[in-house]
C-alpha cells in the first residue's frame, strides 16, 4: 500500500462480549416466573445493571423495587443476580413472600467463601466498591468479620486482630490486574495474608477483559456498551484505555455514539458487558457502518460455553406445572 493510502477504516469486535451465564439466568428467571406466575412479579433492585433491560421486563409485567417492603405482602419477588445479604431472606419470610433467588451461582461461590471464613474466625478482607449491591450482600454474610478494602488507599487504613488469620475476597467483576496490585499491597502489610480458594472475579469478567486488552491494542477508540451503573463495563472502560485506545466510551445504546469521537480514527473497537443483550451491540454497529464503519472483524480471545440452571424453586414450579 503506497505511503499516502488512507487505512481502511474497521471494527474490531471482541468475543467474548454481553450476557454472560449469571446474567442470562436472571433475565429468564424473571421472564419465566411472568409466564408460570402472570404479573406483577416483584423484582428486588434491577435484575442486573442494564437499563434497557430493566425497561423491557418492566413492558412484561415486572415491577422493580429497592426493598422487600415495598413488595405486597403474599406476593412473588425475585432476588437480582447481584445476590443478597441473609437479612433480605429473613425479611421476605417475615412478609411471607414468595422468593425466587436468581443470585449468580458465582456470587453465592463467595457468599459460601465468607461464610466458611468467618466461622473459622478469619479477618476477611473484601475487595470492592462500597455501595455495590453485590458488595453489601456479601458482606452482610458476615458484618463482624468483613472489611471492605475500597481502592489502594483503603489499603493503609485497614486494621485487622491478627496477622496470622486473615484471607481477602473480592467482587465478581473487578479489574483484574487492580485486583492483582491491591492484594499485592495487602501482602505488603499482611505477609501471611491468605487467597480465596479459587477466584472470585468471575469468568465472564476476566474473559471479557482479556478481550477488550486484544483489540484495544489496534483500536483508537474503544465503545463499551453498557450501563453506567455496570460494575464489569466500567472496568471494559478502564481496560481499553490501560491497553492502547486513545479513547474509549461507555454508551447505553446506539444513539449515544458521537460523530466527533470517529475523527482522525481508522480502527473502532467494539465490545459489551455482562448485562448487555446483543440487540444493543448490533445497534451500535449499525450506527457505525452509517458513519463509514461497516467493515466488521470479529476477534475471539477465548472461547465460553458456560450454563448455569434456572433457580430451583422455580425450576420445581415449572415442573409441576
Ligand atoms: S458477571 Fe460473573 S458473577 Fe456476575 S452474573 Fe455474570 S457470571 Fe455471575
């Protein structure tokens, strides 16, 4: 190609992308309990952090609410993929509701980690965003036991009762290379400190990161599509930029990708986080190809085949049915 040969211009897109099995789950959880049950069910909290989502199980018939007090005694609420703190379970039987628990078997694989911990009397040490609701039901597993270590810094404030006996977990869909250098300061103050048994940061996270980083190093601009309450697309975000993109955006859908971010560009990539159905990607791309971006190249980093079952009171329900 002669020196003065405009690049064409491409989209890489990366796979993995979207839905992962956690997610996925939860949706048709609530999808099949409209169906077994008819409307209103009851969501706790959104089902998973993806606005228009959200919106098309509200059109069905679900109502989305921040607490089981709201929910009408007798009714049916489903717990969000984000999981719950046992308090949650102890109020809903209080208020006699009918409970289908879509909590990722992912998240409860660390629920049952604090759990174990705290009983042998560890100090645990959770690595993750305050407020995160995945954050707050695993903590509250074990409030007198668990810390919450929030950033690097939080790392120098962290008191614990003896050196000996502590173990750090972390939130499902953190970065993984800060995951990496926060427990690489903890060490530094808790030399004995102990890790997880497997990892907590889940496949579909790390997956998803592994192949942003691929095409972020040929991209000038990174689109992650996602919301902006979305813990792992936030991190997509952060991966691209750490890995080459000159840019990169979070956007809800396509009518969030702005003309001006393709000036100068000749390489998009394109990817999504776990909540994201694929219906958005495409939207995204087809606003792309509008903007002289139709040449679509997917790039697969890893392969996925992971399934998770239906909630099983659910599953039980169907089955009689
Ligand atoms: S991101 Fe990971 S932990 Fe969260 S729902 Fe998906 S598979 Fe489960």
């Amino acid at each position: 190609m002669d020196s003065e040969t405009p690049r064409a211009r491409r989209v890489l897109l990366a796979k993995p992308r979207g839905y992962c099995a956690g997610v996925d789950r939860a949706v048709e959880a609530v999808e099949k309990a409209l169906d077994q049950y008819g409307a209103p069910v009851y969501v706790r909290k959104q089902i998973v952090h993806n606005t228009h989502v959200v919106k098309t199980l509200e059109a069905r018939g679900a109502v989305f609410v921040e607490d089981t007090e709201q929910v009408p005694e007798g009714a049916i609420v489903v717990f969000s993929a984000h999981g719950v703190a046992p308090s949650v379970h102890e109020e809903a039987a209080a208020r006699g509701l009918k409970t289908i628990d879509a909590t990722c078997p992912l998240v409860t694989k660390v629920h049952n980690e604090a759990k174990r911990f705290a009983a042998k009397d560890y100090d645990i040490l959770l690595i993750g965003h305050e407020g995160h609701e995945e954050v707050e039901g695993t903590a509250g597993e074990a409030p007198q036991h668990i810390q919450l270590v929030d950033g690097l810094d939080s790392v120098e404030t962290i008191e614990v009762r003896d050196p000996e006996k502590v173990v750090w977990l972390s939130q499902t869909t953190l970065s993984v290379d800060e995951t990496e250098e926060t427990v690489s300061r903890l060490r530094g103050r808790f030399p004995n400190l102990i890790d997880p048994p497997s990892d907590d940061i889940c496949y579909a996270t790390s997956n998803r990161q592994t192949a942003v980083k691929e095409i972020a190093a040929e991209s000038e601009l990174v689109i992650v599509v996602g919301s902006a309450n979305s813990s792992n697309s936030k991190r997509l975000v952060e991966v691209a930029k750490d890995y080459g993109a000159d840019a990169s955006y979070l956007v809800d859908d396509a009518s969030f990708v702005q003309e001006e971010w393709l000036d100068g560009v000749t390489t998009v990539g394109v990817t999504s986080g776990a909540s994201v159905p694929e219906e958005l990607v495409d939207g995204v791309l087809a606003r792309l190809a509008d903007l002289g971006f139709a040449d679509v190249h997917e790039v697969e980093s890893v392969k996925e085949s992971m399934r998770f079952a239906l909630p099983h009171e659910l599953r039980r329900d169907l089955r009689s049915a």
